[in-house]
C-alpha cells in the first residue's frame, strides 16, 4: 500500500478481518480532519467496514434526512447508511466525487462503487482467490506481477487512455463511472439506480443551467480546510472563481506560453491574492521524471506535469483546489470536432461514421484503430442515429473520465484534492 501513500500523507492505517480480507488507507483529511475519521472507518454497529476516496458533499442533508442524527464526516455518514440499509438503493442521493469498498464484516461480503462521472478512479483484479482493489492500477501490477498491457500501450499513444475498463497493466479493470461491483469471483460492474445521465424532457433553461452550476460550486465549496482556486485565463475557471472566492488563486504556465496578464485582472477584479508559478525547460523535465516516479504510467499531456509542479507549489496547508475542467465535454467547448458532428447530421452507415470519427479524435498517426476501442465505440453507438448525440456520449463517457483520470492523478501525487464543480450530474442531466 506504500504504492499509494502520495495520495494520503496525513494518516496511514490498517484494518484485518476475522476472515483475512485486508484493507488499508492513506488519508487526505480534509472533511473533519480529526482522528475519528480515519479510515479503514467501522460503523458504529460494528458491522460495516469503509475505505472510501472522495467527498459526498451533502453528507449533512443525507444524515438528518436518512440517520436522523448530525454527524460530523462523509465517511461515517456512508458507513452508517451501509450498516442500515441496502445503501444502493440511496447512491443516487449522494452529491459528490467519490470511489469506495463498503465491506460487510458479518456477511463477508461487499460493494465497490464509483461516482457517476468518474471523478475519483477505481481498480481491480481478481487474482487467485483474492478480489485487489485500489485507487490505482500500478499496486495491484505490483501484488499481482502484472505486465503492461501492449494493447492499452497502443491506446494511450493514440488517443491519451486505454479503452474504459481497462487499465496500463494486464488483467487489472477500470471499475466504470457509475458502475457497482459485488457478489462471487469474477462478478460482472453493474449499473446502480439512476448512475446514468438521463436525457432532460424539459424546454432548455438558461436559468436553470445557471442555478444548477451555481448550486454545484456552492456545494463544492464544503471543506474543514482552506480553499485554492487553480485560475486560468479562460471562462470556465473565472466562473468557479466567482462563486466559490477561494482564499486565494494560482496559476502556472511557461515564460512564453502563459495566461499570468488576464489572471492577475481576475485576480484584481474578484479581490482574490493570485501566486503565479512560472516553469522553464529544465524544470518541466525534472519535474516530470519525478512524477513519472510516482504515476508509474505515461504522461497523456504535458499539463500533467504542471498540475502536478503546481500543486507541489501549494505548500502542506492547501490540501483542496477547484477547477473547471469538464465544462468542454458537457458544454460542447470543442468547436471544430463538435460543429463538424452537427453539420454531418444523420448517420447513414454506422461503420463508417465511426472511422471517420476516430480518425478526427485520435491525437497522432496510426495504421489501425486498436479492436477495443471500435468495438466500444460500436456499443456506445446503439440506438444512435444522429452523429452530434453519439459525439456528445462519446465525450461524457470516454474523454472526460480519461481527463478526470490525469487531473486526480497528477494532483494526488503531490496529495493534493481536484474539485470539478462543473462535473455534476444534474448540470449533465
């Protein structure tokens, strides 16, 4: 579990059940920092077990509304609706980012569970007759002597992750946005209720849009400890700025390549003191194989290493910042593929949309596309017949998570906590 411990430096525990099975976290305390959430956290009925990455930021409404009771941390509030209830039937109540074990200690059996974006990531890996999870791929590689896989190699090279699913290494799975794992040895993830985005009947607002992102960086907001702001030049930061007013902003870029002028006018207009980190050559190289060190996977874009260089500059007392990624993918803010999709209109011939499309997404040159990148884009294509909807799907399905996935890593491996207030299921919805 060292493997891991860059995403958690404030505490590291254990916990060994009656019947062997093993858990261990690394705590980022963030959300009542004191020693009573720690985890692997036990519920009080000493029936239920949590190792849980994230925040379920309303956990204060879910425990008045479901355990009748003010509790202080997240992490109990799951533990205890665990304890209580089938918690499934209640996920889609949580607001949040997260991916956690729920382990009952009585029926040595249990839950994994990811958030319905894909915020906070999830692997396994049936190996022998142990079920290996973790919030990375490279540890169960490592528990497991799993080789990288040459496919996912190929996949990442030309279009920056593997398939959904999947991961860096051989046999070790990517537990799916809004998916659920339980039951016997080789237990297939399965939907929870309403994990899917669903397709609004309502005339579009811009009104509503407006208050349901409002509401989602309020909510985003919740935390014991102090809040940054990562600001670039560009509208979406400014909007999570300018609701959220962090304590105070940052920004990186390189000595010609960088957005510092219109940040230090967001920063003067919303009256927020702004740190701008400014990277030469030699230290984006030094930095870089010192976050390959810690990722033990490639780098997709260079902004991994200056996400990962900024949130070193951040110091020990910032452990939280908020960012706008995602506003791209659910706000259509990829022009040229997403006017392109809009002008092609009805999808005539499956196939050859498709290779159309892959070649225009793909990030280089390539013979052929990799079978499991067709076949899933085949599957995503069902009951599709206009290209702008199987466009927009394919980027709330494949390349946000995949974005989510490089921003989570480069900022827990200098243990720092990416906030996306742009990633709500309601905004999706």
């Amino acid at each position: 579990s060292q493997n891991i411990s860059h995403r958690g430096p404030d505490k590291s525990n254990e916990f060994i059940s009656a019947n062997g099975s093993f858990f261990s976290h690394h705590r980022l305390s963030i959300i009542d920092p004191s020693e009573y959430s720690s985890q692997p956290f036990i519920s009080n009925n000493r029936k239920q077990i949590i190792c849980f990455n994230g925040e379920v930021y309303n956990y204060k409404k879910l425990a008045l509304e479901l355990l009748d009771q003010n509790i202080s941390g997240d992490t109990e509030v799951i533990a205890e609706i665990f304890s209580r209830y089938n918690g499934l039937h209640h996920l889609e109540k949580f607001d949040g980012m997260y991916a956690f074990c729920s382990y009952d200690l009585y029926k040595n059996d249990y839950f994994l569970i990811r958030d319905p974006i894909g915020i906070k990531p999830l692997y396994y890996k049936y190996f022998e007759d142990q079920l290996i999870v973790c919030s990375e791929s490279y540890p169960i590689s490592m528990w497991c002597g799993s080789k990288i896989d040459p496919l996912s190699e190929e996949e990442i090279r030309i279009f920056r992750r593997p398939t959904p699913g999947n991961s860096f290494f051989e046999g070790v799975n990517e537990l799916l946005p809004g998916t659920y794992l339980t039951g016997s040895y080789n237990s297939k993830p399965q939907r929870w209720k309403n994990s899917s985005f669903n397709i609004s009947n309502e005339n579009f607002s811009n009104k509503k849009i407006e208050n349901l992102l409002i509401e989602s960086i309020i909510l985003n907001t919740v935390s014991d400890v102090p809040l940054s702001g990562f600001q670039s030049g560009g509208f979406d930061s400014t909007i999570v700025t300018n609701y959220a007013n962090p304590s105070q902003l940052y920004s990186v870029g390189f000595k010609h390549d960088n957005e510092f002028e219109v940040v230090k006018k967001i920063s003067k207009l919303a009256n927020i003191p702004v740190s701008c980190l400014e990277i030469n050559s030699y230290d984006f190289k030094e930095i870089a194989y010192e976050y390959l060190k810690i990722k033990r996977e490639p780098i997709s874009v260079p902004n991994e290493v200056l996400i990962y260089a900024l949130c070193k500059h951040l110091g020990p007392k910032r452990k939280v910042f908020l960012t706008g990624e995602g506003a791209d993918e659910i706000f259509f803010g990829y022009d040229r593929i997403f006017r392109w999709a809009d002008k092609y209109g009805i999808i005539k011939s499956q196939e050859e949309f498709i290779y159309l499309f892959l070649h225009r997404y793909a990030y280089t040159e390539f013979e052929e596309i990799p079978y499991r990148i067709i076949n899933y884009a085949f599957e995503l294509m069902k009951n599709k017949k206009i290209a702008i909807d199987f466009v927009e799907d394919f980027f709330l399905n494949f390349h946000l998570p995949g974005l989510l996935m490089r921003a989570d890593k480069s900022s827990m491996a200098a243990g720092k906590e990416a906030r996306v207030p742009f990633c709500s299921k309601s905004l999706v919805d």
